[in-house]
C-alpha cells in the first residue's frame, strides 16, 4: 500500500518541479527586451504600433534589435544592418520596394531624437548615421550606402539611461528624398549593440 501512493505521487511531484522550473524561465524572458527609436520612428516601432503589417516576430519586440557592436568595422552583415543581423527579424531588412512609411525631416535643422527603454544597460554611446546622397530606398541597407561617420554622437561613458530618453542634434545637409538614419545603441558591459532604422524623408 505504501508502495501504491509512492508510485502516484511520483507523477505530481515531477509535475510541480516543472511548474518550478517553468516560473524562473517565464520570469527572466523579458529581460531579453531592451530599447528602440521612437523619434523618427524605427521600423520596428512601425511594425509594434501596426502601421505596418506582415512584421513578424519584431510586432511583439520592437525593442529586440540586438546585435554585435563596433559597427561599422564589425556588427550585422551588410543586408541585415536593421534587423541587427537577427535572422528572426529579417521583415526589418526588406526595402518593401521602397514603400515604408516616412518622417519628414528638414535637412541642416536641429532635431530630437528619442528612444525607449524596457531594460536598461551600461552605455558606452548612442550613434546617429545616415545614407548618403543618391541611396536607393528599394534596396536594403549596406555600409556602402551610408556616410562613414555618424552625423551625431552621445557618449555615456558606461552610466545607465533612464527609462525614455532624447538627444538634439542637427540633420545632415545636401540631403532630399528617401534616406535611412541608423541610430546605434553602444552598450558598454556587454558586446552586443542596439540599432534602430528609420525611413525619413528630406
């Protein structure tokens, strides 16, 4: 008899230990969530906001585009620069044929831009770059089709940034149509970077 409510205990107990198990994992997921641009706002933001459709996974993660740092020397392959080289995240890298939704921009004017935060990190810099002249929005972006050097830089030198938080800077000039400006996320403590496209017209 004693042998018999073993035997059915067994089951219960390998089920509450999962349920333990199971409670830690569902607890640490959203510390995978991070930060985005929402001012212009980035394709993600688009995709979280459903201006856009078919998105996938990014429509629930906006805030996901990690990727490796020290862009442009290292970080995503060119043609995956927006989804973070995050294969999952690919919608991010598709040019759309051109069609994605735009801010519109004043070339050589001061503007604000902001992010949003869901975890913060140690940051190194947050990097502002922008396509160049000529740039096809119907292509999806490589380093060749953007100026070399950011147009803005905010080091941070490893402090934390708050919860939402915006940085001023002026736009490039001799700019006019379609382009993409890439805000890039340095963070200092690990080796991974956040980036951000946005579709703005000049």
């Amino acid at each position: 008899m004693p042998r018999r409510h073993t035997l059915r205990r067994a089951p219960v107990l390998a089920a509450l230990a999962a349920a333990a198990l199971a409670v830690p994992l569902a607890t640490a997921a959203p510390a995978s969530a991070h930060g985005y641009t929402t001012n212009p706002p980035s394709r993600g933001s688009l995709c979280a906001q459903r201006v856009v459709s078919n998105c996938g996974d990014i429509q629930w993660e906006p805030q996901s585009v990690e990727g490796p740092k020290g862009f442009p020397a290292q970080g995503p392959a060119d043609g995956t620069i927006c989804a973070g080289g995050n294969s999952r995240f690919s919608q991010l890298d598709d040019p759309r044929g051109g069609a994605w939704p735009t801010t519109r921009l004043t070339a050589g004017s001061t503007y604000t831009f902001s992010w949003h935060f869901t975890a913060r990190h140690a940051t190194t810099s947050f990097r502002y770059f922008v396509t160049k002249p000529g740039w096809d929005p119907t292509r999806p972006l490589t380093r060749s089709s953007l100026e070399a050097a950011p147009f803005l830089t905010v080091n941070y030198n490893g402090a934390q940034p708050p919860g939402d938080i915006s940085h001023s800077g002026t736009l490039p000039t001799g700019r006019t149509g379609h382009h993409m400006i890439l805000a890039v996320w340095d963070i200092a403590d690990t080796g991974n970077a956040f980036y951000s496209c946005s579709d703005v017209t000049f």
